[in-house]
C-alpha cells in the first residue's frame, strides 16, 4: 500500500504546463499588483496617513504656518508621526499573525490537495476586504474610528494577502518545469511589475490627478481615493480567476497524511531540525533573507508615507513616483539577473543590499531638502530593491539540498513571513522615540543591515553548493 502511495505521483504526473497555464498563472501576479502598489503602497496607505484624518482646524493652522516652525505646523507633524505609527503597529499584528499561520495553513493545503481551493478563498477574502475599505471615510466627527477602521481593514487584508500568495508561489511548480522555472517566474514578477504600473496610470488619469475625474468624481469625501481602492479590489478579483480555471489542483501528498494543527506545528519544527543537521547553510540563508526581505517590503509599505507626511507629495505625485519606481524596478531586476549568473547571486544582493542603505542614508540626512531629495534618492532605493529580492531566489536554488525543492521554497516563504513585523515594528518604535516620521527610515535601515550582516558569512558562488563561514 505504501508503495503504491509512493508511487502515484509519478505514474500520474500533471500534465505539461502550457503557455495557457503560464499566462492564467501570471495574470494572478498581474492583479495582485492592485493589493501591493494601490492598497498598501501609493494610495490607501499612503491616504491614511495623510491630513485628510487629521482634525480640520489643526490642518488649517498648519497649512496658513507653511514654511514656518510654529506650534500649528508643529502640532501637524505630531498627529500625522501618531497615526504612521499607529499604521506600523497595525501591521505589526498583522505580520505576528501571518507568521503563526502561515506555516501550518500552507503545508495543510498542499498535504490535501487543496492549494487551489486555498488559493480562491483566500484571494475571495483578500478582495472583499479591499473593497469594504470603500467605507472608510475621512469624517471630521468620527476621525480615530475611520482611521482604525482603515488600519484594521489593511492589517486584515495583508494577512489573507500573503496566505493567497503561499499557494500561489507553490503552484509555481505545475506550470513550469525545472528547465523553465526561473523564466516562468520572471515572467510572473515582471507581470506584477507592468500590472502595477498600467493601473496606477488608470487611477491617475481617471482619479487622482484631476479635480474633477471621471463620472463627475472629485476629492470630497476622499471619495477619489475610496473609488480608487474599489477599482483596485475588481481589478485583482478579475485577474484572479484565470488561474483558478486554468492550473489544476495539485495532488494530495500521500507521504505526508494530514495531521492536526497541533502536529503540523510538530512535523514544520521537525523539518527545520533536519536543515540544521544536514543543509545548515540552507537554513542559515533562509534566516538571513528573511530579514532582510522585510526590510525590503518595508522601503515600499513606508515609502509612500514618508513621500507624503515627511517630504509633502500629493496623492497624485506619490503615483507619478510610483510609476518612476515601478518602472527603475522591473529594469533593474532583468539587468540583475543576467548579471546574476556571471558573478553569482550573493554578488547581487550585498551590492543592492549595501546600495539601499547609502541611498536610504542620503534619504535621512538630506530630509530637509524638499523633494527633489526623495526623487532622486527615492528612486535609488527603488534600483536595488528588485534585483535583492530576484536574486534571493535565485541563491536559494543553489543550496536547496536534492529532492528537496518544495518544502525548502515553502519554508522561504514561511521565514519571510515569520519575520514580516520586523520592519513595521522597526519603523515605529523609531518615529515613537523620536518624534518624527523621517526617523522611521532609521528603523528600517536598522533591519536591512541586521539581514547584511546575517548573510555576509554564507559561502556561495556562481554554481555550486554553499557553506557558512563559521562552520566551516
């Protein structure tokens, strides 16, 4: 009986994956890039933590005291470094709950044969949420309740966000083949990249930038940003389902029966102890890139935020940069990865890695200098950004012990999450202590360098296996 459960998968492969299932697989990434650029980057985000929720008079004040350092400005700076650390804790929960349940979620839905099904429900949830952020309103009578509202809603969604995107990254492996996997996964990057950027220039054109937007709608209300944020949520609920009717369902894993939450605890710990006797480096870069990874989504969750709050950028110039930012990233990243097979994955990451923290540095220092500052450097950060998360996966595919492929690329996405309130509790403890938003960019700092250092003692060129300096 054993034998034959073994056995099965191999005597009943998925069929060969198709252009078609490549494209429904790519257009999932192409839609999420509505969660990830217009809901937690450029526009809600970023509105959020805007005066738009900052109590009229005070904003008044503020702006008859622009340019000015008196007690009206002041009083600004600090109820809009209160509701961005509000935000960071926010999504500090969010990511204490991403780490506890992503683990188990995901390896029960592979070892049933539900990754699809996962993968639809989770993407349903993440959707709805999405588009009930529509009810959050910038009302002067009810301030902190829509604000928490806002917050608790995107707290929410990130946390169905990332489950969806555990299932979506497994299918990885039913529409490619191990000659064509870094392809097809550059392609659905790059998807998410283009998808970012066609329909933040929707938003703009239609939206955000004109006073008056298409069907008459204008900024009262906020209601340019609430229909920008339903656009958002139909746009990734329409490119969702290619891939729901198009990739298969993946067979249940007969080795693994399914167990108990409790046991599923067991067995992801048991796996973990495994790396750590037999492919230490493996599970060492698998630590290091988790922090480091989070300091990465934190550029692109704050970045937007201090564009506004810190150096003044409209609704409708943070979009103008974040279709700059989008673009620099997508070419940087195909740049990296032809460079990453001549001098080797490790070579890539600590360049980017090293290149973010001078340009988040000069970001810092240089606060004062208005925007031109953030636009020049902004996009600096933007350069790096890509080619340190593409080459990540790149590196990884070099240590992943034999036969191992699956589990190892789900405990990449475990770590990630395990680590993902790293960054929003760097940001702001920072901005607390300090008083100040652009402080926050001290944070994060702090967790790109903490990730640099972790990874600097893995060994690893170009090919070949890798080792870690202290143990070796």
């Amino acid at each position: 009986m054993n034998h034959d459960h073994d056995t099965l998968p191999a005597a009943a492969p998925v069929p060969s994956p198709t252009r078609r299932d490549v494209t429904a697989w790519a257009l999932w990434d192409w839609g999420s890039a509505a969660f990830n650029a217009v809901i937690t980057t450029f526009v809600f985000t970023r509105w959020l933590t805007s005066d738009a929720f900052v109590d009229p008079a005070t904003a008044a004040a503020a702006a008859a005291e622009a340019g000015g350092d008196g007690p009206a400005t002041a009083a600004l700076d600090a109820v809009l470094a209160q509701h961005s650390a509000w935000l960071g804790w926010g999504l500090t929960v969010a990511g204490l709950a991403i780490a506890l349940l992503a683990p188990v979620i995901g390896a029960r839905s592979d070892d049933a044969g539900r990754r699809r099904r996962w993968l639809a429900v989770h993407t349903a949830i993440t959707v709805a949420i999405c588009a009930a952020m529509f009810l959050v309103r910038p009302d002067p009578a009810s301030l902190t309740g829509n604000l928490l509202l806002g917050i608790v809603l995107l707290g929410t969604a990130n946390v169905f966000f990332e489950l969806a995107s555990v299932n979506y990254n497994a299918m990885l492996s039913q529409v490619s083949t191990p000659a064509t996997r870094g392809r097809v996964s550059g392609i659905g990057w790059g998807a998410g990249y283009i998808g970012g950027i066609v329909l933040l220039l929707i938003l703009f054109v239609g939206f955000i930038d004109p006073e008056v937007g298409w069907f008459g709608v204008t900024g009262d209300d906020g209601l340019d940003i609430r229909l920008s944020v339903l656009l958002a949520a139909v746009w990734f609920g329409v490119f969702a389902v290619p891939v729901l009717l198009a990739v298969p369902e993946a067979p249940p894993n007969e080795r693994r029966p399914r167990t108990g939450v409790v046991a599923s605890y067991r067995r992801l710990v048991a796996d973990i102890a495994g790396l750590w006797r037999h492919q230490r480096a493996t599970l060492y870069f698998l630590l290091a890139s988790a922090v480091y990874r989070d300091g990465l989504a934190g550029v692109f969750t704050f970045g937007a935020v201090i564009a506004s709050g810190t150096f003044g950028f409209s609704a409708s110039e943070v979009v103008l940069f974040a279709i700059a930012a989008n673009v620099v990233a997508g070419v940087s990243t195909i740049v990296a990865g032809y460079l990453d097979d001549r001098v080797g994955p490790k070579a890539i990451i600590v360049t980017a890695l090293v290149g973010l923290l001078v340009a988040a540095a000069a970001v810092f220092v240089l606060h004062d200098g208005g925007q031109t500052v953030f636009w020049v450097f902004g996009l600096l950060l933007c350069l790096f950004v890509g080619p340190a998360q593409s080459c990540s996966r790149s590196l990884l595919s070099r240590v992943i012990p034999p036969g191992r492929e699956s589990e190892v690329f789900g405990l990449y996405a475990t770590t990630g999450r395990a680590a993902s309130f790293l960054a929003p509790l760097a940001f702001s403890t920072s901005v607390v202590v300090s008083g100040s938003q652009h402080w926050g960019i001290v944070g994060l700092m702090l967790v790109i360098g903490l990730g640099l250092a972790l990874l600097l003692p893995l060994r690893v060129g170009a090919r070949g296996p890798a080792t870690v300096a202290s143990t070796t």
